[in-house]
C-alpha cells in the first residue's frame, strides 16, 4: 500500500517510494528506491492505486506522517511538520472544519 509521505504527494519523491507491506526492506531500481515498511494492510475505503496496490485513506495518511521518523540519507518517510500542517489548514480552508473532524473521527477508530 502506498503510504507516509508517498500516499501525501501521490508519486515518489526525490526517487524514493515508500509502501507499507509485509516485511520491512529496501529495494534499489534504477533511479527509484523502494521503501518497504512493515505495517498492517489496506483499510476499508483505501483507494485502487493500480490493479494490487492501494492508497492510503486520508485519515491513516495523516496519522502516517505524524510519526516519529529518523531520516536516513537525508530522506524521510513522513512529510515535514510544515507540508503536514498545510495540508490540514487546506482542508479547512476548502472542504471546512467539519470535514476536519471528519477526518480526526475517523482517524481514531
């Protein structure tokens, strides 16, 4: 499943992909490195990224990019604290406070 920051951005960053999967492990591809990271499936309501891999929600995205992360060669799993809070205040500013609760509700389930 696409997640952390990748979920954020919808595409690799800086050649780096990060999934969530069965078992943690880097695999290096030519001009692309991915990030398998150990972590529970897809939610209900994940969105079909391709035929097999799916996207996180919104809710779990957020959640994703609030954890602690070591950054390893200067690239990092999450987004920085600034893009995340943007991001919610997009939220806010374009969709409302109520769909901001929204997603803390179903953050917490």
């Amino acid at each position: 499943m696409i997640s952390h920051r990748s979920a954020a951005e919808g595409r690799p960053g800086d050649g780096h992909i990060f999934l969530t999967y069965s078992y943690t492990r880097n695999v290096e591809l030519p001009g692309l490195t991915v990030h398998l990271l150990k972590g529970p499936g897809h939610d209900t309501g994940a969105t079909h990224f391709f035929e097999v891999l799916f996207r996180s929600t919104e809710p779990r995205m957020f959640l994703e990019n609030l954890q602690s992360a070591r950054s390893t060669s200067g690239i990092s799993k999450t987004m920085s604290r600034e893009d995340l809070e943007n991001r919610l205040e997009a939220v806010i500013r374009i969709r409302g406070e109520q769909a901001l609760n929204q997603i803390r509700d179903e953050a917490a389930h």
